[in-house]
C-alpha cells in the first residue's frame, strides 16, 4: 500500500488543459480541452494556458463538451 502511495505522490499533476493531435504525427490539432475533460483522445498532450489560447486563436476547435474556450475567456472575433 505504501508503495502505491508513492507512485501516486510521484506523479505529475494534471495538466490543465489538452492539445489532440490528428491522426498523424504531422497533422495539425484538432481540439483545445480542459485538463480534466472526459472526452479527450488519446493522441492528447499537456500544454500551458498560452499555448492553448494560441490554438485557439489560431482556429483549432475547442471541445464542445469541456468549452474551454469559457473557461478559458476566449472570445471569438
């Protein structure tokens, strides 16, 4: 038990908010979610508060079940 304890203290925290990549290496994102969004894919990374505003700016689709474009005040236009 103390050992489970310390893998789970080891771990890194969540990130709070995803980058899903397409369906090759070298395609482009297709989605901005939150940390914590059920619906990201596997083919998701970690990224930081900018760089998911610059997706967003920059037209990658934010996830229309986590919308972190409220949370993250992203106002289109």
């Amino acid at each position: 038990m103390l050992e489970e304890q310390q893998r789970a203290e080891a771990r890194p925290p969540a990130p709070d908010w995803l980058l899903e990549a397409g369906l090759n290496r070298d395609a482009p994102a297709v989605y901005v979610h939150a940390g914590d969004c059920w619906y990201a894919g596997k083919r998701s990374r970690g990224v930081d508060r900018a760089v998911a505003l610059r997706a967003l700016a920059e037209g990658v689709t934010a996830c229309s079940h986590c919308r972190p474009d409220s949370e993250l005040g992203f106002l289109e236009g």
